[in-house]
C-alpha cells in the first residue's frame, strides 16, 4: 500500500500536543480532565489583580422631602442637653445638729444655675441601725455618715442619673470627713427609693419599731466593690434635658 502510515494512537497524541500549546499561549495548564489556570493566574484573580469589566454604578434616590426636613431639624436644632454640676456648702439647718456636714445641690452649668436637685450629709456617732443612744442594745456607736437630707430630683430631670450623683457625691464628701459607713433612712413604700440603693450597694437592716415605718440601708465606703471603685475614679460628665 502507498503513503505513509502512522502507529495506532499516533493522531490522538498529536491533538493532545497541539491542545496543550493552545492552553499555555493562553495561560492555562492541560490537564487530561479539565483545564486549570496555574497558581500565579489564581492568585492574581483572587486578588483583584487581573483586569475585570466594571459594573454600572447605580446612584442612589434622591432624598425625599420628609427625608430633608429631618436631616435639617436634627442638623439645625440647638442641643437642648446641659451639664450638671454637684456643689458642696456648708448645712446651716442640718436636723442632727453633727458637728460635721454638708449640703448638696445639683445645678445646670449655665446663667441660670437651676437647681435640679439635692440632699445633706452629716456625720453623727450612732449604733449600725442609725439610732441615736447607747447601753446594750447599742454596743457599736461611732461615727457613721447620715444621709439626713431627703434625697430630691427635679420631676423634669428625673431617671436620667441626677440622683445616683448626688449619692455617689454624698460617699466622696463622706470619705474626705473621715467616716467608713453611710447610713440613710427610706420609706418602706417607696419602691424606686429601695431600688436605687440596692442598685448602688446598700443592704437594709432589720425593721425596728423605732424607724417608724422606714427602712435604715447600709453601706461601707472602703469594702472594694464596683460601686465604691466607680465612685473613687473621676466622673463623667452628666448631660441632662428637661422633660
């Protein structure tokens, strides 16, 4: 027979060849299942690094006029928010007639220096349960810190921390005074009052009959809790608005 003759599979490996060079001029490795680009290619498209068409930008809507209005109330309204300053003085009408004391108010740090609200400190010797008197029924009187002072806030200032400062300014003076306990009366009614000063570390004592009706709380200034280390640290400064 004539022509040349080539051995069987001789056609099925040149098309291998010849596919294998096509792949690499255009950057593939052959592989004898499927094409795969070479690790260099993958890094670079993982990375971004390879040219990619850019999609449309779709600008957003435009504002609406409900849309501005808000943006300009929010942007353009004064701050009706205002800083509170707690001020010590000396108590002239204090009812234990201690020695020691001090009257506390809190005011805004602005020309008018409302008062938003207060309370008095002073440092009377009394038993744990905040009696005044001795003999047996009374082995520990010494000096404790008396909240004496009704502890008031202003309605319009109310549940935005006056009241946990005024308290927390109330354990510092105590402390500068030279006492390790703060002693305070509180009706038994008010659920808010109790709430408050178990939030902050006082505990109660047992109900006597000489309390009338109150509760006396307890609360060593020098035992490290959280709440006697908050107090040691410089506060914040308190921002307020009227109701």
């Amino acid at each position: 027979l004539g022509g040349t003759h080539s051995r069987p599979g001789q056609s099925g490996l040149r098309e291998h060849v010849a596919r294998r060079r096509q792949l690499r001029r255009r950057g593939f490795e052959y592989d004898a299942k499927m094409a795969r680009p070479p690790p260099r290619i993958a890094d670079r498209a993982r990375r971004g690094l390879l040219p990619f068409r850019e999609e449309q930008e779709v600008s957003p809507p435009p504002p609406s006029r409900s849309m501005l209005a808000v943006l300009s109330a929010t942007s353009l309204a004064p701050s009706r928010s205002r800083s509170v300053t707690v001020q010590s003085s000396p108590w002239p009408e204090r009812p234990g007639g201690g020695r020691l004391h001090s009257w506390l108010a809190a005011t805004i740090d602005d020309e008018s220096a409302q008062n938003v609200g207060h309370c008095g400190l002073e440092i009377l010797s009394c038993g744990p349960d905040g009696l005044l008197g001795g003999g047996e029924r009374w082995p520990y009187i010494r000096p404790r810190a008396i909240l004496s002072g009704t502890l008031t806030v202003s309605p319009k200032y109310r549940r935005q921390g006056v009241a946990q400062r005024l308290l927390t300014e109330a354990e510092r003076k105590a402390r500068w005074l030279g006492v390790d306990e703060m002693l305070l009366m509180v009706n038994q009614k008010n659920a808010a009052a109790l709430k408050l000063y178990t939030k902050l570390g006082y505990a109660p004592k047992p109900v006597l009959a000489e309390h009338g009706g109150q509760v006396c709380m307890s609360k060593h200034l020098y035992y490290p809790t959280v709440h006697n280390q908050r107090s040691m640290l410089p506060l914040r400064r308190l921002e307020v608005t009227a109701a």
